[in-house]
C-alpha cells in the first residue's frame, strides 16, 4: 500500500476503488469509430473528497491518439448515482464546443457502451439516471428564442419500485398494530 493509500479518506478511497474497478471491467474495451477511445473515470485529485462534498467522478472517452475528453457523464459515491449522457446529448454538447464539429463517436458503438456502463453501476448497487436532448416545446416568451437561456438537459429518474413502497405500508401497519396491542393490554 503507497503512502498515499493510507491518508486518503474513506469517500476519496471509494473513489479510487470504483474508478480501479471501472477500469479493469468497462475501461478495457476501447469504443471503435471514427476515432478510437478509451473509457476511464476520473479519480479525485488530492487525498480528501471534502467528506464527500467534492464526490462526483466524471467518465470520459479518451481519444487513444490524443487529444480532448469528452464528458459522458458522472458517479457520486455518495449519492449512489451513475448518470449517463445519451449519444444525441454528447453529440449536440461537442458540436456547441467545437463550432459545429461532428462527434467522432459511433452511435451503435456508443449505445454498446452505455450498457456495459450501466451493467458495471447496476452490480455496484448503484442507481443510474440518463440525461437526454430535452425535446420538449419551448414555452412562449417575450423574449427572442436567441436570447433565451440554455436549459438543462431533463434527467429521467427510476420510480420508486411498487413491491417496496407496499412491504413499507405493510410494516408501517404491523408496527401501529403492535403498539396499539401493547398499550390496550397494560
């Protein structure tokens, strides 16, 4: 164990352990197109997340030749989450960057990698949210659509699962039973 191993606190470890783990499953196959890439996760600089204030690692591909990252989206220890970026997202968001620059990323190659991604969170017992273009209709404003603000994209979380939100009720009502029971028996 390097000495910076043994002063990192418990967040920035899980960080590294997550991120290692990543690499040595996802990381190892590069995604093929245009230009090949690599996946890695970020790891935290330093040896403190700020008790996991500073948690989310983002994952990037990697241009195996060299050249600019590109953001497909983001892990928070703390919170649990995986939130990925679809290949519309990250195809408008490098074309806003570079001036109209196509994304050299394939499409079918990018989904493959969105669901090794997701499998590799779903076994870390972590939920994965998905961030997509927001193609809902612009509201009507005063303003010229040109002035307007950008919007962030919309992310689209899991529903509470039904089976847990009934065994919740259930226990809830054998608790209040059992009290009841209890104080009418003393």
């Amino acid at each position: 164990m390097s000495r910076s191993e043994i002063y990192r606190t418990q967040f920035a470890q899980r960080a590294v352990t997550i991120a290692d783990l990543f690499g040595n499953s996802v990381g190892k196959t590069p995604v093929e197109g245009p230009v090949s890439h690599r996946v890695e996760m970020a790891v935290p600089e330093g040896l403190s997340t700020g008790g996991g204030a500073r948690s989310v690692q983002h994952i990037r591909l990697v241009p195996i030749e060299g050249g600019a990252a590109i953001v497909i989206g983001s892990c928070d220890q703390v919170e649990m989450t995986a939130t990925l970026r679809s290949w519309e997202l990250v195809a408008e968001q490098y074309g806003q960057r570079y001036k109209g620059k196509r994304l050299p990323v394939d499409a079918v190659e990018y989904g493959k990698l969105l669901l090794r991604i997701e499998e590799f969170f779903r076994e870390n017992t972590m939920r994965v949210d998905k961030q997509d273009v927001d193609r809902s209709a612009v509201a009507v404003t005063s303003s010229p659509p040109a002035a307007e603000a950008p919007r962030a994209p919309e992310v689209l979380r899991a529903a509470p699962s039904v089976p847990w939100i009934i065994a919740l009720v259930a226990a809830g009502m054998v608790l209040g039973a059992a009290l009841m029971f209890t104080l009418m028996h003393r």
